[in-house]
C-alpha cells in the first residue's frame, strides 16, 4: 500500500464518521475497509437505545462488504473521538472488531490505520492487536 492509498483511506474513514449515530455515547467512530481488488467500503457506528445492539464502525464495514461478496481485504482506517470536533487521539478497534476482522483477514498482513482528525495516523498489523488470534478456517487451510 502506498502511503496516499493510505492517507486515502483514513480521509474515508473521517467522512464515514460524519454518519455516525451515537447518541447514547456520543462517542462517533467512522471506519475504512480496503478490499483487495481496491474497493473501499465505509461504515460507522450504529448505536441503540437497548445498548447491546449496537454495532461497531469496523464491524459495520465488514459486514456491508461481505454482504456484497466482498470477502478479501487489504487494510482498514478507523478514526473515532468523542462528539463533533475532529478526534485529537487514535482509538484502537474493541476486541470483537478484531476477532471479526481475524475471520476474514490475514493476521500478518492485514493492516490497522489509527487516524486522528489531523489525517495522520498510526499503523499496526492485525497480529499486533491480535495476537494468537482465534481462527477455524485457518487452521484448516494449514
Ligand atoms: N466503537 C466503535 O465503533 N468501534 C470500536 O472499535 C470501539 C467502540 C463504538 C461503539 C459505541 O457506539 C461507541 O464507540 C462507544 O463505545
């Protein structure tokens, strides 16, 4: 990935983040998934009054991709803060965000951008926020 693919990809994830419903919160997270044949597919977070409902930004863009038969990916963009300014801190994905981007992603590879509302970012592999990651299909393919 080049370095404007992913200056690209955070930029996504900040707009995505202007969709977020967070009422409860108001914490408002928006994400940017990169398939590998070069789509990007956006989401946010979708909260609700009963709580556990909600779902994550990273989640809701996983789930409109594979939906689509998207199932291959490259990396992912979140940038999330509380209410309307632009967020001055990253905030790293919750743990089943990784577990299900660990379903669908190459550990090693798979790259996680922590943008903040400046557009910079910091970057990790899924295997760093994972480590020892929980996988079926995997083992399977080994
Ligand atoms: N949230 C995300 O969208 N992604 C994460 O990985 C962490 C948490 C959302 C869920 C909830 O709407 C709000 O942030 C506060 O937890």
């Amino acid at each position: 990935m080049t370095e404007e693919q992913k200056e690209e990809l955070v930029k996504k994830a900040l707009e995505a983040r202007q969709f977020s419903y967070a009422p409860y919160s108001n914490f408002r997270v928006g994400a940017a998934l990169l398939s590998k044949g070069g789509q990007i597919i956006t989401g946010c977070n979708i909260e609700n009054a009963a709580y556990s409902p909600t779902n994550c930004a990273e989640r809701t863009a996983v789930f409109k991709a594979v939906s689509e038969g998207i199932r291959e990916f490259e990396a992912i963009a979140i940038v999330g803060g509380p209410g309307e300014e632009l967020p001055k801190e990253t905030a790293a994905p919750c743990g089943v965000c990784r577990q299900v981007l660990m379903e669908f992603c190459d550990a090693k590879e798979f790259q996680v951008l922590l943008g903040k509302g400046d557009g910079t970012w910091q970057e990790y592999t899924l295997e760093e926020l994972l480590p020892l990651g929980f996988s079926l299909t995997k083992t399977e393919q080994e």
